[in-house]
C-alpha cells in the first residue's frame, strides 16, 4: 500500500513540475553508407538521481533498441539491453563503439557526416530528453 502511494506522489510530480537532472552530452552517430539500415548512436549520460534509460526514438529510424557489445568466444557480438541500462546519481555512463549503443534499426535515410537529427531518450523515472545527434564520418565500424 505505501508504495502505491509513492507511486501515485510521483506520478502527481511529474514532469512540468520537476527540472529533468539527466545530462547527455556529445551525442553522435556514425555516418552509413546508402542502403545500409541500421547504425549506432553515443553519448555520455549522466543522472542526477539514481535512473535507468530504458529507450529512445528518432525520426530517421523505424525502432531504436538499447545495445551492447560482448566478447563471445573471442567473437564480438551484440545482445539487446532488454532491462535497460542503469544510470547511477553523478556516475557519467558512456555508450561508445565497442560498448553500449543505441541502435537504430530501419534508418529511411543513410547519415551522412555533417548533418544531424533529433533522439529522444526515455528514461524510467525522469522526463524524456530529446536531443540532436551530430554524424561523424564513419570509420572502424563495429557493425
Ligand atoms: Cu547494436
């Protein structure tokens, strides 16, 4: 019962009335080559309260999932992040290549260097953050 009532506080606080404490910061992506339909996006978070990024979604992309990169029998391979990742208060968590990624699956465009797009985060406690994902040139590619 107390935690129903938490529960209902929070839902009652959120979100015009609460400043959202996660930060992202330099988020990118890498540049595809035409057809290819997937790729990778990066950025360091980092949560002023402990949180859990949970999704994302962009308009140049049909579905994004939460990844990451393990060694499997000295084969590098990607497993889905169902659970989400777990941001802890003022730990910054980098999603780089080789490790955690926010996959973009069906893009409808390839990313071409220079430009950008818009990707929101969603997060299982704080308000979503909507940010703008720079396309760097592609080079070692982990996919
Ligand atoms: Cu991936």
């Amino acid at each position: 019962m107390r935690s129903l009532f938490i529960a209902a506080a929070l839902l009652l606080a959120a979100p015009s009335a609460r400043a959202q404490t996660v930060t992202v910061e330099h988020p990118w992506a890498r540049a595809t080559a035409e057809r290819v339909e997937t790729g990778a996006v990066y950025a360091t978070l980092t949560a002023g309260t402990a949180d859990r990024l949970t999704g994302a979604s962009t308009p140049v992309a049909a579905q994004v999932q939460l990844h990451e990169v393990i060694q499997d029998n000295a084969i590098m391979r990607m497993r889905e992040l169902a659970g989400g990742i777990a941001l802890d208060p003022g730990k910054p968590v980098t999603l780089a290549p080789g490790g955690y990624h926010l996959m973009l699956i069906g893009l409808k465009q390839p990313l071409k260097p220079g430009e950008s797009f818009p990707l929101t985060l969603t997060f299982a406690t704080e308000p979503p953050v909507t940010v703008t994902v720079t396309v760097n040139a592609a080079g070692a590619h982990m996919h």
